[in-house]
C-alpha cells in the first residue's frame, strides 16, 4: 500500500520539475546528433545504432535514480508519515520507474530512427535491460540509506555505477567477473549489447539481490529538519 502511494506522489514531483522537460529534450538530441542515427531496415547485435541507444539508456537510468534521490531526500516530511515497514518498497518502485521515465526519450529517438527492428531488438533484451535498472535502484536505495544531503547521496551513486566499475576495470585482476557483478551498465555498453553469459548473469543477479537485502536491513534516516506545509 505504501508503495501505491509513494510512487506516484515522486512521478508526480519528478515531472513537475523544472529540470525535467530540458533533461527529456536533451537526451532526444544527444541520441540524434552524435550517433547521427539514420533510419534502417534492420538491426543486429553490432550495429552502431543498437549500440548507441542501449549506451544511452544507461546514463538515462542513473540520471533518473538521482532526481529520484533528489526527490526523496527533499520529501522527508511526506516520508516521516509513511510506515516504515512499507517505505523500502515504494522508495524502490519509486526509482526504478524514475529510472525508466528518463529511459523513455532515449528509446523514442531510436525507435523514430530505427523503428521495428531496434524496437525488436530491445524486447528481446529486456531481462537485461532490467537487470540494470533494478541493479541502478538498488544502488540508489543503498545510498539513500546514509545520513547525508541528496547532493551527497547523488555524488555517492555516481561513484558507485561509474567510479568504482572504472577503477576495478583498470586495477582489479580479474576485470570481467567483477564488472558483471559490480558494474550495471556493463551489459548495455558491451559490444555487441544485450550478450550476457549465464555466468555473467547469475553474478548480477546476485549483486543486485544482495544490494536490494542490504539496503532492506540498514535504518531509515531520521528527517533532517520539521515537517513543512
């Protein structure tokens, strides 16, 4: 129940932010101008225009998860009143449909480019296409469990689906097995997109299970400051 009224409330404190119809109009642009997407009759796993969309999608997500933290940490009034016990799971619900709202203009420029066939495409790598999403939450929800501002806790989520990946891909000396399980966007980067292994699956799925249980057991944060009007 809690979930059925947290998720909408943030949606619709999402879209009626000011940053958000530039954001959309960006990431249409950007999709346009530097893949330079034309339209084709069809798609495979390597085509570049496959490639630059699912790229995308993953910044779209992550900028979603942090207007969601955004939200969320400048909602702790509203949040105080929820019950605790059923907060985690809209807070969850909450930003993964953030996450997929953000997504939404990045699909539109290639499926206006690339019609049908990236649009198949796309279906059939939606588990992991999902995968990333639910793995980008989960790591929203983990860093919204520290006691910090949400300027604090967006820093702390880039850090965590860009830095860290980065940083094992360049010291860790087993590079592939720690992406897999570390990294959420590494499946929608790949070349070709979409080609996770079983292995590489079941270790994502792991992570993002034992980042979704983590976040589940840590405290909520005490409101920073009284309920306002």
């Amino acid at each position: 129940m809690t979930a059925l009224l947290l998720a909408p409330w943030v949606l619709r404190r999402a879209l009626g932010h000011p940053i958000f119809p530039p954001l959309a109009l960006a990431l249409i642009g950007l999709v346009f101008l530097m893949g330079e997407l034309t339209p084709l009759g069809t798609v495979s796993q390597g085509d570049p225009q496959l490639r630059l969309v699912c790229a995308w999608l993953f910044p779209a997500g992550c900028l979603g998860v942090a207007l969601g933290l955004s939200i969320l940490g400048e909602g702790e009034g509203f949040l105080a009143l929820l019950p605790p016990g059923g907060r985690w799971g809209g807070e969850l619900v909450a930003l993964v449909s953030l996450a997929l709202l953000l997504q939404l203009p990045v699909l539109a420029a290639g499926l206006l480019s690339g019609g049908a066939a990236i649009a198949l495409r796309l279906a059939a790598g939606g588990a992991e296409w999902g995968l990333s999403v639910l793995h980008t939450a989960a790591l929203g929800l983990l860093v919204l469990r520290l006691p910090a501002t949400p300027l604090v806790r967006t820093l702390g989520l880039l850090a965590l689906v860009w830095l860290l990946p980065a940083a094992l891909h360049v010291w860790a000396p087993r590079p592939l097995a720690l992406e897999w399980s570390l990294d959420p966007g590494h499946h929608l980067r790949g070349t070709p997109p979409f080609a996770m292994t079983p292995k590489a699956a079941l270790l994502a799925m792991a992570s993002t299970v034992g980042l979704l249980g983590l976040s589940r057991l840590l405290p909520t944060p005490a409101p920073a400051r009284p309920i306002g009007p």
